[in-house]
C-alpha cells in the first residue's frame, strides 16, 4: 500500500474517533430537565422523646418518582429568637447533626396522595438505636426539606419547617401562657341607604374561624366581634350566612369575648365634646347585639387594640371602664431585654392610677398575614407551614426562659383572612402542646406577675405616631341630635329608628374615610327629613269664634304606617288657653284632631301658631298659622256701649225736650 493510501486511511481513523464522543453527548431531541415542587401538608406539632416526627409532603413533578429523592436534614436548635426570624427566611447556620434521604418511590402515600417521611427519635433513656436521631437538648430544631434529583442531585424545590423537641415542664416549670385574640369582622356591610351589602369572600373567611373552632371546641380563642358583622351574617338572606351567624354563636358560648362596639373603632377617633357620650354608644349598641346573638357579654375591663393609643384615648378608656389595655408592641417604647417581653407592665400616664397592659408580639401576628411568595420566602403561602413556624415561634419564646412564669398574645390585624388550613394546623398543636397552654386573655392578667424593672414594676412609654383621623364631630353632634329626638317619636320597636342608628354608627368605623363617612352622616339626615315630611298640619286657614270661650280643631295627618308620639303646642297674643296650651298626641291614624280650649281676650282677627315637637321639644316636626276671628264682644265692650246708649238717649231725650219747649215760646 502506497504511502498516499496509509494517510487517508489514518486520517479517516482519526476522525471517526474524534466523532464518536461528540455524538454520545447530545442529548435525545425528546428529554425534558426534570422539574417539580413541595408543600407541607401536616407534620407532628411536638415531638418528646422517643416519638416520632412525621412529615407529610405534597409533591409535583414531571420526572419518575424513582428519579427524585426526599432530603431531610435537622439542624442544631435555635438560640434565639433573631435567629430564629433568620430560619423562616430559609437562612439557616451551621451543619446538619442528621441527614435522611430517601427516593419518593419508597414514600407510601396516603389516601390524600401526600408522601409521609417519617423520622423516629432517640429516647435518651433508652439504649441507643442507630436507626433513630439523637437530639441532645430540647428546643426548636430548623428542618431543611428538600425535593431533589436521586443521589443527592439538584434541588428543585425546598422549605424549611421546624422540629420542636419538647417534654412537658419538669417540676417547678410553667408552660408558657398563650392568648390568641382572633377578630370577627368584615368590612361594613350597612350601606348609607340602610341596605346591606354582604361579601361572599369575607364570609367565606368567616365560615373558616367559625369551621375551626367548632373542631377545637377546648381551645380557648378569644373573640374580638364586629356587631355589625355577627348582625349582617344572622339577618341575611342568604343561608351560608345565617349558618357562619349560628356557628359562631355556638363557639362563642365557652369562648371569652372583648370589646363589644357596633363596627371597628379606635378610642383615638373620638376626639372632642360630646365623643365620650358617642364612645358609649357605640358600645352600648354593640354589647347589646353581641350579648343578643352570640349569647355571651363582652369583657368589660380589657380593651384590645390594634393601633396606637396616646394617653388621651386611654382616658377615654377607662371612662368606660377599661382599666387593662393590649396593644401592639410596636406602640410602646423599646425594652433592652435578654429575652422577650411575655408579663403585663404598666403604662407611662398622669393619671394617679396607671392602666396595666400586655403588648400583642407583631412577629406572632406577622405568621397571620398571608401574602404572595416574595424572593427568598416562597412558601409564605403555603398555610400548614405556616402554622407550625407560628407554634415554632411560641416554643422559642417558651425557650427563653422556662421555668418563669409567662404570657404571650397574639392579635391578628382585623384585615386577616382566616385560612382553615392554617388555623386547623394552628389550634390543633395547640390543644396538643406540652409547653403551651392557651388561656385568656383574663388569666394572663391574673396569674402572670407583672415584668420588673429594679424594684418597681416595668413601665412603658406610649410611642408618638400617625393615629386615626378624627371623627367630624361638629356634624356628628348636630345629626345625633336629631336622631335621638326622632327616635323619641318612635315605639321601642320600629325598625326605622333601629335601622338609622345602625347606619349613623357605622359612619364612625375606623376603616372609612372623608366622604364615605360623610355620605352616611348626610344619609341618617336626608332620611329624618323624608320621615318628618309625612308628618303634616293642614296649611293656613280661619276659625270662627262666635263666643268669648270656644274650642279650636288641630288636625294632623301622618302618611306613614308606624305610629309616631308627639307635642301640640299652640301660641298666640289674644287667646288665653285654660286647659293648658301643648299636650302629648299618638299618631296611630292617617288623620288624628285634637281639640284645645280657647278664650278670646278681644274681638278681632289674629294669629295662632301651632308647632309639633318632638317628646322631648328638641326637634320641631312641622310648624303652621291659623287665624282666629272673634266676634264676640267682651264684657267692657258691651259695658261701654251700653253707657254710650244711655248718654245718646239721654242726649236725645233733653233734645226732644228741649225742642218741644221752643216750640211753645214762639208767639202765633
């Protein structure tokens, strides 16, 4: 073979093995990357020792359960309370102290379809068993969980939840106490024209709470209820409604309750004369309706708020009798402390008597907020998880110090859209926790000592900050008037005033603003005036008196099918009345007469003014004018005329006589 030969076949040898790896490499036209996601479903809320902790996971994807892997890994437990926040964020320190893996395949499901990992624990008591975790000291333990590629692949997709490792307290040692306030409110659903607009998806969040706590009837929750959101639910139309309204009266009836005023308000609002009487109403009418359809009297005594108070509206507060307030922390000075604040402290004020206050823990209220997946925290939304990083956060807080006797409070901002899943989660680790015992709000006050501060007890500032805008009470006052004058014309049980009284007090709810609130102020107005408008007296006209003393008709037509209590009062210059001038009238007929006594000091024409009152003569109903002619003479009259008859018949008799003599002087 020639040289020539040798180069070409040695040149074709080079390039079929050059070719060959390439072509191993590429990838079929038809494979697709793997993808897929995890959620929580439910996990073991406390795990003791020698339990178990299982995880229940929800996964998607499009790879083969036999591609992917589920990756466990405990991490060292939390030693404080910023370090935990770090955690929820998906930041956590250090190494493992246990990594389990295992393909999905191997993962039974469950009749829902979620896989169970289950992680057995080391009893220190017990003989080692290399099968299960050793966890050296109780605590909350940050869980990696992780949906990635068989043998320890790429992750696709990952939370971190939380093992709380816990005994019940030894002796000497307290549970942490726990209070949950959980609001009952929707926005207004009165209308300025006194009809009702209910919200299907506020409902829905409604019937949520309600399902929930009917399912942990020993949890006891505390109830912050919108009157006018527990009165829109059991008077509507519609049957989901009235159910959620007979559920919460069923777990209302072992469940405390706070506050009591008709809508949302903010003791900061009611600023000026006359806001302490409206104040009041407010919870008058509130308390009335709670106590009416849940069966259960608010608490008196403790007012839960869930804004900034200054020490003006604390005065109103205990003008009513509020004498412990909660309040969000971020409303008080700062306290250096090593551990978080769980005990009642006082607050800094000039009365002689300071209010004592628990601060509500924004960071406990923050596991209620659902919100879109924001960088970094992709599974906020995801409301097993959440659940149980809220019952992780108050095991941390237990971990502070927990052999002192504490209390925390949670309160959720009214805004919170309850989430069954999350409060499921929620109360049934509660009823099940060694370390918690959730309690109300009551029990905190009584049983847990005040914080100290040397030998004193703590005391807290209130911190200066955008309140609500106040009520406009120059309108306020002038149309509150009006109503109680006009309610006064009412029997107790018309429905109108009821109705205008519901939509005046819903004016003041402290989620409207400017013109919202006017259009219902201006609405309670417009309708006393529609109301007052049926009420009539017939228009000017004359009466006659042929006598001194006489009687004089007052006729009023009511064009309205309620009956209406009012005043008559008449007025006038030259008429005396001696059965009195005004006197009370029921208005049960389309046209209903009186009649007044009357005597005339004089004849003539003159006027007579009638006016309808309220009962109390506060608001004037209608006003008209007669004319009253007399034409009977009085006695002085008569007395005059007849003297002036005397002396023109005497004068006409002396004439007469007088004539006649003349006549005989005169000579023939």
């Amino acid at each position: 073979m020639s040289p020539a030969h040798l180069g070409a076949r040695f040149r074709a040898l080079l390039g079929a093995l050059a070719v060959t790896p390439l072509l191993a490499t590429v990838p079929p036209a038809t494979a697709q990357a793997p993808t897929g996601t995890i959620g929580l479903a439910s996990q073991t809320p406390w795990v003791a020792p020698g339990s178990e902790l299982d995880l229940r996971v929800n996964v998607t994807t499009n790879a083969k359960l036999t591609d992917l892997e589920l990756a466990v890994s405990i991490y060292r437990p939390t030693t404080s309370r910023s370090q935990f926040l770090l955690t929820l964020k998906d930041r956590v320190s250090g190494t493992p102290v246990s990594t389990t893996a295992t393909t999905l395949s191997q993962l039974e499901p469950d009749a829902a379809g979620a896989l169970l990992a289950r992680l057995p624990i080391q009893d220190p008591s017990q003989p080692l068993d290399r099968t299960r975790v050793r966890l050296r000291d109780e605590g909350v333990y940050p869980v990696r969980v992780e949906l990635r590629q068989a043998g320890g692949g790429a992750v696709l997709d990952r939370f971190t939840t939380h093992l709380i490792y816990a005994s019940p307290p030894a002796p000497g040692g307290s549970p942490l106490g726990f209070a949950l306030v959980a609001p009952v409110a929707a926005p207004p659903a009165v209308q300025p024209d006194g009809t009702r607009k209910t919200d299907s998806t506020a409902t829905a969040h409604l019937a949520a709470l309600a399902q929930s706590l009917d399912a942990h009837p020993t949890v006891p929750v505390v109830l912050n209820p919108s009157a006018e959101t527990v009165e829109t639910l059991a008077q509507s139309s519609r049957e989901a409604d009235r159910a959620v309204a007979s559920t919460l009266a069923r777990v209302a009836k072992n469940r405390p309750l706070v506050n009591g005023t008709y809508v949302p308000v903010s003791p900061g609002m009611f600023v000026g004369n006359g806001s302490e009487a409206e104040f009041a109403a407010q919870l008058g009418r509130g308390r009335s309706v709670i106590e009416s359809l849940l069966g259960t009297r608010p608490d008196t005594q403790t007012w839960v708020a869930d804004d900034r108070l200054d020490e003006a509206a604390l005065d109103r507060l205990r003008g009513q009798q509020f004498d412990r307030v909660v309040l969000p922390d971020s409303s008080l000075s700062p306290v250096n402390l090593p551990v978080t604040l769980a005990q009642p402290f006082e607050i800094q004020s000039r009365s002689v008597r300071r209010p004592l206050a628990l601060a509500a823990d924004d960071q406990l209220a923050a596991h209620f907020l659902p919100g879109p997946p924001v960088a970094g925290e992709a599974h906020d939304d995801d409301p097993v998880l959440r659940a149980h990083q809220f019952l992780a956060d108050l095991a941390v807080i237990y971990f502070d110090s927990p052999s002192k006797v504490r209390g925390a409070v949670a309160v959720p901002a009214r805004a919170w859209a309850p989430d069954q899943a999350f409060l499921d989660a929620v109360l049934g680790g509660l009823a099940a926790s060694p370390i918690i015992k959730t309690t109300t709000l009551d029990d905190l006050f009584t049983s847990v000592a005040p914080a100290t501060a040397g030998r004193s007890t703590l005391t807290r500032s209130l911190v200066p900050g955008p309140a609500p805008a106040p009520l406009p009470f120059s309108s306020i006052r002038t149309t509150r008037h009006r109503l109680d004058a006009f309610g006064s014309m009412l029997d107790a049980d018309n429905p109108i005033g009821s109705q205008l009284e519901e939509v005046f007090l819903a004016s003041q709810a402290v989620d409207l603003r400017g013109r919202s609130r006017t259009s219902y102020i201006r609405e309670v107005d417009h309708r006393i005036d529609q109301e007052l408008a049926r009420i009539v007296v017939p228009p000017s006209r004359t009466i006659t008196l042929t006598a001194r003393r006489g009687e004089i008709p007052v006729t009023v037509q009511h064009k309205a099918d309620y009956p209406v209590h009012l005043v008559v009062s008449l007025e006038s210059d030259k008429l005396t009345f001696p059965e009195g001038s005004s006197r009370k009238i029921d208005l049960v007929r389309r046209n209903t007469t009186d009649r007044f006594v009357v005597q005339a000091r004089t004849s003539g024409a003159f006027p007579l003014r009638i006016t309808l009152w309220s009962p109390g003569r506060d608001l004037q109903v209608a006003r008209a004018r007669f004319t009253v002619r007399s034409t009977a003479a009085s006695g002085v009259g008569i007395a005059l005329s007849v003297g002036a008859g005397a002396i023109l018949l005497g004068w006409w008799a002396r004439h007469l006589v007088r004539g006649r003599r003349n006549k005989r002087l005169v000579p023939a």
